[in-house]
C-alpha cells in the first residue's frame, strides 16, 4: 500500500469569515437598536456587541502564518511570513461542508486554528485533506473541537 501523498498550501485568513462576523454583529446591533429598552441598556449591549466583534476578528486578522504542509509520514509543518518552519501537531479536526477547521499543536507558539474556506483556500487541496482526514486513526487527532 502506498503512503498518502503530502499536501502542502499557502494560508490566508478567511475573508469570508470576517464578513460573516461583521453581518452577524450588524444584525445583532440593529435587534438592539430596534428593542424596546432604555438607551442607557441599548448603548451598553451595542458597545458589547462592538467589542466581542472586534476581539473575535483581531485573532485571525494578525494570523502570522503563510502556508502549511502535511508530509507522508503524517508530521504538520507550519512556515510563518518571517518564513520560519515550525513542527505541528494536528489536535483535532472538523469538516463543515465546504470549510475545513483545523487546530494545530505547536511547542513555540501554541495553539494555531487554521480555517480553510472557499475563498482562501483551492476546492482541490480541500477535497484532498478531507479524504487523508477520513484515514486520521483514534488517538491521532479528535475529528471534532
């Protein structure tokens, strides 16, 4: 049997995510807006809502890395944009139709959440994770978060 190929892909933050967190707050400020509570209670909520927006996209906004790769033998590498290589680790994995999250364990850097969508990453490298995820064995990775 032969061992599965590597896969490798170039990573950017989903645009598309932030958009999608930017309508969802728009929405929820309006609901608000639109309420029946006092403008004191109203200004306090929209504020929240402002700010849990904001801390939500900062971390994906400042996302230091540039590509990643998934050798044959199973090891994560992660390459950063100052084009530093790090080893990882996949810690757990979920497929939600079109989008693939993974988390990724690193000894320098933690915890790295790599979101690959439509709009920033090739229809083909994702067809191709979700396949060699399918083989992913128990102990390896928890297919969910």
């Amino acid at each position: 049997m032969t061992s599965a190929p590597a896969i490798g892909f170039e990573y950017a933050p989903s645009r598309l995510l932030r958009r999608s967190l930017m309508v969802v707050a728009a929405l929820a400020t309006l609901a608000v807006a639109l309420s029946g509570l006092a403008i004191s209670l109203k200004l306090m909520l929209i504020a929240a809502v402002v700010l849990a927006t904001w801390q939500s996209l900062q971390p994906a906004a400042q996302s230091p890395l540039a590509a990643a790769g998934w050798d044959a033998e199973g090891d994560w590498t992660l390459r950063t944009a100052d084009h530093e290589d790090i080893a990882a680790t996949l810690a757990t994995f979920r497929v939600f139709g079109g989008f693939i999250l993974l988390r990724l364990l690193t000894v320098e850097r933690g915890m790295q959440i790599l979101l690959l969508a439509p709009d920033n990453s090739d229809r083909d490298i994702r067809r191709r994770l979700r396949m060699r995820l399918a083989t992913v064995q128990p102990g390896e990775a928890l297919p969910r978060i």
